[in-house]
C-alpha cells in the first residue's frame, strides 16, 4: 500500500492505538518495521526515527512494560488516569455546582497512570512522525495529529475503564481490565498495519465513543438537577 492517504491512516491507528495503551504499538510497529513487514517504516538507518526499531529499544520498552504491571500489582496503582470526581463536595448548594460544571471536581491522580498517558502521548507521535518521515513527508504535522489523536483516544477510553474498574468487586478483575487493554491496543495496531486506512475509521470511532461519552454525562448531570429539585 503506497500513497500519503494509506501513510497518514497507519499513523493515526497507531497513534491511536498508543492512546490505548503505548507498549505493544511500540513493540509491534518497531518489529514490523525491523523485518520490513507491511509496509511498516520508520526511517533507515541513519535518520532519527530509526532507533524505534533497534533491539535495544524494544528491549527497553519491554522492560517499561513489565515495570507497569509489577507497580500496578505490588503498590495498586492504577493503569489509567482516573477523570472522575472521588466524592461530591457536601450539602446541596454545593452538589449542585459540581453537577453544572461551575465547581470543580476533586480528583485523583496516580502517578502510574500519569506516566504511562505521558508515554502514550510521545509514543503515538514519535510512531507518526516516525511513519511520515520514513516515506519522505514532513514529519512535524505527525507530532501533532500524534498528540491529537492520543489525547482523543486518551479522553475517550479513560473513564470507560476507570468505571469497569470501580465496578469489579475483585481485584484480580480488576488488575485484568489493564490486560484487555494492552490486547485491544495490539489488535487495533495489527489491524491498520494490515490495512493502513483502518486508522482513519479508529480516530471515528475514537471522536463517536467520545461524543457518546458527554452526551451520556450531559444526561447524568440533568438528572441530577432534577432529583435536588425534588
């Protein structure tokens, strides 16, 4: 598959896909590009993006990874950045602000979390910079579509497993949660190594699942207003 349209749409998926979660689209796409597969480029030698499929890179993403899941399980620290309010600030003056948006949410923030939505962030752009440079295009309209899309994937899947989590009763559950993400992140990221323009149809779905997402909050929100009326 040649063709700017087919580079940019595997650039997006693999962004997206790092907005997942950055360690197997990281360990794939340097793979691929490594054995030359797919059509999967990241530079030659020489260029700047090239380290992303040297083996010592891949070894130390390896590493990243394993070190996640050991804090994740020893420490319970969380995968995912949690966006939602940890409590509602008391008395009905006050719920009521929060539900409208004019007070702020307490929120929590783990510094696991953190660090990984971090790396998913350069991942994801460095992968589509990377994928624009290797076939002779501007790479810098990569580090931001890169960002962009992370961040869009980021918003977009964060609180659906920060709710699946709080909802799992047990903790094995809930540590395996992190497990289904890093296998949707490699699906999603075989699959537009596959068919390259599958990235264009992820960002949709991404920018859907998020509209959805607000809408749904929107509602919540109104129905709360209603019951403090009562």
């Amino acid at each position: 598959m040649n063709g700017t349209f087919f580079y940019i749409g595997l650039g997006l998926g693999l962004a997206a896909a790092c907005g997942l979660r950055p360690f197997f689209p990281l360990l794939l796409a340097g793979a691929l590009a490594s054995a030359g597969a797919l059509g999967v480029e990241l530079g030659p030698a020489g260029q700047a993006f090239h380290f992303l499929e040297a083996d010592w890179w891949l070894l130390v993403v390896t590493v990243a990874l394993v070190l996640a899941y050991a804090l994740q399980l020893l420490l319970g620290l969380a995968p995912t950045l949690d966006t939602a309010s940890t409590q509602l600030p008391s008395g009905s003056f006050a719920a009521a602000l929060t539900l409208l948006g004019l007070r702020g949410q307490r929120r929590r923030q783990d510094a696991l979390a953190s660090a990984v939505a971090g790396l998913g962030l350069g991942a994801g752009a460095l992968l589509f910079e990377a994928t624009l440079s290797a076939h002779g295009d501007s790479s810098w309209p990569g580090l931001i579509g890169g960002f962009l899309v992370v961040g869009l994937a980021q918003r977009a899947s964060g609180p659906v497993i920060v709710r699946a989590r709080t909802r799992l009763p047990d903790r094995a559950a809930r540590e395996a949660v992190t497990v289904y993400l890093d296998a949707a992140s490699l699906l999603l990221a075989g699959l537009v190594a596959l068919v390259h323009p599958l990235g264009y149809v992820a960002v949709a779905l991404l920018a859907w699942f998020l509209w959805r997402g607000r809408a749904r909050s929107g509602d919540d929100r109104y129905a709360g207003l209603r019951i403090l009326r009562k």
